[in-house]
C-alpha cells in the first residue's frame, strides 16, 4: 500500500512538469536546451521525491533519537536524489518523444492533404484547359455552318454541343467513368464533327464487351479523337477513317484511336498538342508510371494512339494501382482496315 502511495505521488510530482514542457515544445526550442532543461527539472524533482520518499524519513528518525544532523547525514539525500533523477528522466524523453511523434504525424497529414489538393487542383486545371480548346474549335465550326447558311446543321450542333458540354459540367474529375460513357463522350464528340464534315468523316468501333465495364478518367477518348480528326482527317480532302478500340488483357485495359489521315504534324509528332499533352500529364499524375501512352505512325499512313492502364471495375473495391514491375509488356491490338 505504501508503495502505490509513493508511486502516485511520484507521478503527481512529474506533472508538474508539464506545463513548463510545453511551453519548451510550443517554442520550437533546440534539442540541448530541452536536454539541459530535463535534467536539472528531473534532479530538483528527485530531491523532492527522495526527501518524501527516503531521506525524510531517515532524517526524521535521526532528529527523534536525538542524534546530531552531520553533511553525512544529507550524502543518502543526495545519493538517492541522483538515484532516482532517473525516473523524471525518463518520463522527459518519453514526453518529447510522444510530443516529436505526434509533430511527425501531423506534418505528414498536412503534407498529404496539400499534396491531394494540390494533386486535384492540376487535374481541374487540365480539365478547364481542355473544354475551353473543344469549345472553341466547335463554335468555329458552327460559325462555318452559319456562313454557309447550313441553319440546320448549325441548329444540330449546337444542340449536339450543348449535350456534350451538360455530360461534361456534371463529370468529376476526381471519379472514374465506365468505359462505356467515356465511349458516350466520345461519339457526342464525333457526332458534331460528322454533322461537319457530313460522308468525309467514317467512324469505326471495335470495343470488346468485357472493356465496356473498365473504369477509365472522364474525358480520356475525347482529346484523343479530336487530335485524330483536327490533325489527320480534317485537312484531306477526301476526308478519311477513324477507329476506336479497346480490349483487356490480362489485368490491363488497352485503348487504341487511329486514323488514316496525314500522319503526324510537327505538334503531334512529339505529342506536344494542348489535347494531348493534357491527356498525357492526367495520366502521370492519377497513374504514375502504370500506364502507358504511346503516338506513332500508322503503317499506312495516319498515326494511332495507345494507351494502356490497369483495368478494374467498379465491382474491384480493394483495387489499387499495380507497381510499376507488375505492368504486363505492350500486347498488339487487333489489326484494322485504317492501319493497313
């Protein structure tokens, strides 16, 4: 009993140290200043603790007998003060130590939460960069319809435009799409153009079932299609083919845009165009290096785009992201009229 008494009073005693402690922590103060600060609090705690615990009651006991107080008589008060600054010590270092972990945690949730705005922030930056492109090169071909007095096919584009654009404010950024609606963008993209460009411009899909489930970044097909058509087919006469693929293989999810148009231009040669480069920095920064996004020329003439990423489903709730060792190597898709 008289051993808890002592214990709880020593680790009453300790919290009194408390309040001068983090004072110390909340000044950022240095490391051999809180050491120095430690040991003379633990040494001024012990002698408290020591003159209750042992060197009272000796001392006590001494002064009753009537024997004589000597500087001896204090050598087991400052022996057992030095014993046990041990304790307060230790208890010192346990307290910065939490205090250190806690400081460590904290500073690496704040690093994470600014690292995710920052991430999202890129991503809606890229996004806004893009509709704006898509906006602008639409409404001047509605301007064409118009001059052209072709009323109606500008009224359908417009209409067709204002279809794309709704699917696209209502899109997040942050959320992956089936497939199969990132399909839909597409063909609400390629439907405008087809009321431009009327027999010139051929749509071709060769989509697998199975892919139609695969959960891809909203706005993925769009940029890719609008290089094919503003790049390759637009500025041939006779216009030309464009081809949309997609398949999995294994646990990857392989998407192919190719046309037979003029081949790369100078922007798109190294994928430098604003839809592609966009495209490319999404990629990187949702995937890293588990994707691969590919531009090259076409056998026959045109370019293809590939684009491979890790293919899961809404149904995959403990998805995560493949290292970067797991990525299968680059399967070819099947062969198509437009690349021959």
């Amino acid at each position: 009993m008289g051993k808890m008494l002592f214990a709880v009073l020593g680790g009453t005693l300790t919290l009194g140290l408390r309040p001068l402690y983090r004072r110390l922590h909340r000044r950022d103060v240095s490391i051999p200043v809180i050491i120095a600060v430690s040991a003379v609090c633990s040494y001024v705690l012990s002698v408290g603790w020591t003159v209750l615990h042992r060197g009272g009651v000796d001392l006590l006991w001494e002064w009753v007998d009537g024997q004589p107080l000597t500087l001896r008589s204090f050598s087991g008060l400052i022996n057992g003060a030095l014993f046990y600054t041990f304790i307060p010590m230790v208890w010192s270092v346990l307290y910065f130590g939490v205090k250190y972990y806690q400081d460590v945690q904290a500073e690496r949730e704040r690093a994470l939460a600014a690292e995710g705005q920052a991430h999202r922030a890129r991503l809606q930056a890229l996004r806004y960069q893009l509709n704006p492109h898509f906006l602008f090169n639409t409404l001047n071909a509605v301007s064409t319809l118009i001059v052209e007095q072709e009323n109606e096919d500008a009224e359908r584009m417009v209409a067709r435009l204002s279809d794309f654009l709704r699917l696209t404010l209502e899109c997040d950024s942050d959320v992956e799409v089936p497939l199969a609606d990132e399909l839909d963008f597409a063909r609400r993209y390629l439907d405008i153009e087809q009321i431009r460009f009327g027999g010139r411009l051929v749509v071709q899909e060769d989509i697998e079932p199975e892919a139609l489930s695969a959960l891809v970044p909203p706005l993925l097909l769009q940029p890719l299609v609008e290089n094919a058509v503003r790049h390759g087919i637009m500025p041939r006469e006779e216009g030309g083919t464009l081809l949309i693929e997609a398949q999995r293989v294994g646990d990857r999810l392989l998407l192919r845009v190719a046309d037979d148009g003029l081949g790369l231009s100078n922007d798109t040669d190294t994928g430098s165009g604003v839809g592609l480069s966009n495209t490319k920095a999404r990629l990187n920064s949702l995937y890293g290096e588990d994707h691969r996004f590919t531009l090259q020329r076409a056998d026959g003439g045109g370019c293809v785009v590939r684009v491979e990423l890790p293919f899961h489903t809404d149904s995959d709730a403990d998805f995560s992201l493949p290292k970067p060792e797991d990525t299968v190597p680059e399967a070819p898709l099947p062969s198509s009229p437009v690349s021959s």
